[in-house]
C-alpha cells in the first residue's frame, strides 16, 4: 500500500505536467467567455455578424415573431359558391335514454311510441293510440272529414248546436256541417 501511494504521489505531479497545455486552454476559454459577456456592449451583435442560418425560428422567442405579424385587418369578400350538396336522409330508429320513448322515421312516416300509446303518421292518415286523449287549444278545435267514427259506432255523433256534455264539462258545437254521423 505503502508503494501505492508514492506511485501517486509522482503521478500527479507527471499528470499535471502531461496535461498543462489543456488546463491552460480550459482557463482561457473559461475566462474570454466571462471577458466577452461583461465588455460586449448591448446589441453589437447585428446581422454582418451572424452567419445565413444560425437563426431557425425555434431559436426567436414567440413573442418576437408574434409582433412581426402586426393586427389582424379586415376579412376579405366571401368566396364562390361551392356546388350542391347531396340531399339529406332523416331516416331510422331514435330512443329516449331510459328507452321509454321512442321515434321511427322512414320515406313511408313518422311513428312516435311511449309506454302507454303512440301516434303514427303516414301519407293518408293519422293513427292517436292511448287510453285517453286530450285535445287542448286555445281557440277552436276544428275536425274536417267526410266520416268521422267514435269507436267503431254507427250512430249520429252531434248536431250543429248540439250541447255537448261529458266528464270536462259543456261544451257547445258552433261551426261545421248540419249533422254529423258515426257512418
């Protein structure tokens, strides 16, 4: 061990004289590059010093290029007309999240359903089912048809005039035809 350490002893005193010239080298960097930063004056660095492509954009802060933009100006006149689209199809099966209502529409109707009816519209008719039917408006209530059924009945329905009663209350029929029929 003892001969360990005298072998170090020498080779630090060889190893500093093999490597003089690199130290020296290392503290003259070190020193010109403090030298440089405390004597260079502000913006003296200018574009006779700096070589074509050392500045890339990542290297210009993002505000600088920012405020080479300059405002944004008026918006231009619309352009032309592109062509015509292709016509839309609203067709399928649509459902309420809970799945109690649900919607079908085809190119042959609309079929609306809930847990205690539906109303199905087609082309020649329009289908209420439920087991009761409010109808309410705020002015008259107008039914136009050559044949209106109450159940299937075959029986006179009201005549103009005709007070009509039942669970709501009176009610009095005032336009229309002078009679309508069950069938």
């Amino acid at each position: 061990m003892l001969g360990y350490v005298a072998c170090l002893g020498r080779g630090v005193p060889g190893h500093l004289r093999r490597h003089v010239v690199g130290y020296l080298a290392l503290a003259v960097a070190m020193t010109g590059g403090a030298y440089a930063a405390i004597t260079v004056p502000a913006n003296s660095v200018g574009t006779a010093q700096l070589r074509d492509g050392s500045v890339t954009l990542p290297k210009i802060a993002k505000a600088a290029r920012l405020s080479l933009l300059g405002p944004v100006g008026p918006a231009g006149p619309a352009g032309p007309r592109g062509p015509i689209g292709r016509p839309g199809r609203f067709t399928g099966h649509f459902a309420s999240r809970n799945g109690l209502f649900k919607a079908d529409v085809s190119d042959t109707g609309i079929k609306f359903t809930g847990p205690s009816g539906g109303i199905t519209l087609e082309p020649t008719k329009l289908k209420l089912s439920s087991p009761s039917l409010t109808l309410n408006g705020i002015g008259t209530l107008t039914v136009t048809a050559p044949l209106v059924t109450l159940n299937g009945q075959c029986r006179r329905v009201a005549r103009v005039g005709d007070t009509v009663t039942g669970a709501a209350g009176a009610g009095t029929i005032a336009t229309g035809s002078a009679t309508v029929l069950g069938c």
